[in-house]
C-alpha cells in the first residue's frame, strides 16, 4: 500500500511539473501619444486622454504621453503615427497640409469669432466629421478638434499698428492661408519647425511669430521677443489623430473607448481652455513681455487687409475651398 502511494504521488507530482504555468493578464496595449508643445492646451488634452481612456479601458490600453518633440519634430512624429510606430499625435492641423492640403483650411483669416465661437464650429457634426475624415487614406484618424487661442504676433522690435510688422521676417506655419496673410501685411512669411523657432529669434533670422499667447508663454519667447500684438485675427486650433493601422486592429469596444474618450475630452476641455487663455496676458507680463492690443479702428484696418484673401488662396483649389465653405457654413449656424 505504501509503495502505492508513494507511486500516486509520483505521478502527481510528475503532471504538475509538467502543467502549463496559470495564464497571466494579458500586457496592455500601449497607445504613444505625443505633441511639439508643453504645458499648454495641447498637452493638458493628452494628460486628460491618458486619464480618461486608461479608466475606460480598464487597464487595457496603456497611455504614454510625450510633450515638448520627446518623439521627434513634427514631420517625424506625424509619419510615425501614419505608419503606426507611435500611436497619436496632436497639433495645429496645418502641419498636415501635406497629408492633405484641406487640412489648412482653419488658417482662412475673418472665419472664426471669439474662443467659444470657434468651439461651436470645431463641434459641428457636418464639418468636424468631413474635416476629421481627411486623412483616412493616409494612415491618420481624426479623433478630435479643439481651439489652441487667438492669433497675436511675437516680435523683437515694438509693434503698436499692424503697418509695423511692414518688411519683417514672420514665421508662420506651412500653409498658403497663413502666409498669405503675412504677404498682406507687408511681411515675409517663414514657414518652420517649432524647435527651430526660439533660436532663430534669438539670432535675429526671423523677426517675429504668429501664433497666440499661449505658445508664446509655455515657451517663454518673451527671453528673446517680448512684444506681443494681439491681432486676433484668426483663431489657432488642434487636431488629435491616431494611426488608422493601429486603431483597426483594436478589438471593437476598445475602438469605442478611444473615440468616444477622444471626442469628450476635447468638449470637456473647453473651460480649462477658456481660462488659460484669459491667463496669459498677466503670465505674458510676468515673463518681461509687453502687450498692445488694437484699438477697434485698427482691428477695421487688419479685417480690410485679410478680405479676400480664402477666395484668392483656395480660386484654384476647389477641394480647399470646399472645405473652407463648409467651416464658413458651420460659422454662420453657430453664431
């Protein structure tokens, strides 16, 4: 009897060593998300994304958030997320131009109001959803559209009109509609990357940037041009996109988390934006800079300057202009 028992338990013993180890929680699925800018409405969507979609998820998917180029400049970055070695990637949509060239169709001057106005029209179920759709066949997502701030110029040299910025070098964005503007002016538009710009204004390569407060700030542009021209004449904005590979290949109801988070996220930021936004002028003065906002006979001026120019840009471009009627379309209902 004991030589029996002890040859059970042999063979227990001998199944249990060769049992397959107990299956262990699948690793989450990672989601790389990154932007050029810091401590800005940019960042501060990504850090509530992580949030959001991490809780959702239930640990499912794993966010990684890299702010301040830590994937790369923004050419990089947006072809890493078109062929799915990062995940995501959020900035002013105009950097996408050269995915499609629509994507330059929210630099149009004279289209957008006030911070909330533009909200209204980034939120319009006719125009978000052709606008987001844009990238599709080139590997991009649209997840969401939110406003970035009010245009301003960051200049080296004092501007109190806007025939000041006459024979300067402004850096712009790479699109026809922004630079344009600056042609208007009297100005020399220069298109480039966002880690080139504090430099080149350090060395006196370019005289100023359009953008809004908000960069200027988190980027403290005041240590080498610290006047501000509140121009106001058009509205910066962000898109989220995310690789279309690596969406489609998530499981349906995490496909749901991602979207449904990446809308909300966007809605939900909108006081927080509002607030920033109202911040940085004390913030702006803070940091040595100096602000000069148009009186409302300049802001006439500026307006007759920027007439026509969406028309003139987009005559021969009948997919952009498309797209600029559609946002001048979601303007007018949402006024």
């Amino acid at each position: 009897m004991k030589l029996l028992a002890l040859a059970a338990a042999a063979v227990v013993a001998s199944s249990l060593a060769f049992a397959p180890a107990p299956a262990r929680a699948a690793d989450p699925i990672v989601m790389k998300i990154g932007t050029a800018t810091l401590n800005d409405m940019q960042h501060e969507y990504m850090r509530r994304l992580q949030a959001a979609i991490e809780k959702d998820s239930k640990g499912r998917i794993k966010v990684e958030i890299y702010p301040a180029s830590q994937l790369g400049s923004i050419p990089r970055e947006i072809e890493a997320t078109q062929f799915g070695s990062i995940q995501g990637w959020v900035g002013p949509p105009e950097f996408l131009s050269g995915v499609d060239p629509r994507f330059e169709a929210l630099s149009a001057p004279n289209l957008l109001g006030d911070v909330a106005h533009a909200a209204r029209v980034l939120n319009d179920k006719e125009f978000s959803t052709a606008f987001l759709a844009l990238g599709a066949d080139k590997g991009l997502r649209g997840l969401a559209l939110f406003v970035h701030g009010p245009t301003a110029f960051d200049t080296r040299k004092p501007v109190n009109t806007i025939d000041d910025l006459k024979g300067m070098k402004i850096r712009v964005l790479a699109a026809q509609l922004q630079m344009e503007q600056i042609t208007r002016l009297g100005g020399t538009a220069v298109p480039m990357a966002l880690d080139q710009v504090l430099p080149a204004l350090q060395q006196g390569a370019i005289d100023g940037v359009m953008s809004d407060l908000p960069v200027f700030t988190s980027l403290h542009y005041a240590d080498a041009a610290k006047y501000a021209y509140e121009a106001d004449q058009a509205m910066l904005c962000s898109i989220a996109v995310i690789s279309k590979q690596w969406y489609d290949a998530l499981p349906k109801d995490l496909q749901a988390v991602v979207t449904n988070d990446g809308t909300k996220v966007a809605r939900d930021l909108l006081p927080w934006i509002t607030e920033f936004n109202n911040d940085q002028k004390k913030l702006w003065t803070q940091q040595g800079g100096i602000i000069v906002t148009p009186t409302p006979e300049q802001r006439k001026a500026i307006d007759a300057k920027m007439a026509g120019i969406s028309d003139d840009v987009t005559k021969d471009k009948p997919l952009v202009k498309k797209m600029v009627d559609l946002a001048a379309a979601a303007a007018a209902r949402t006024k």
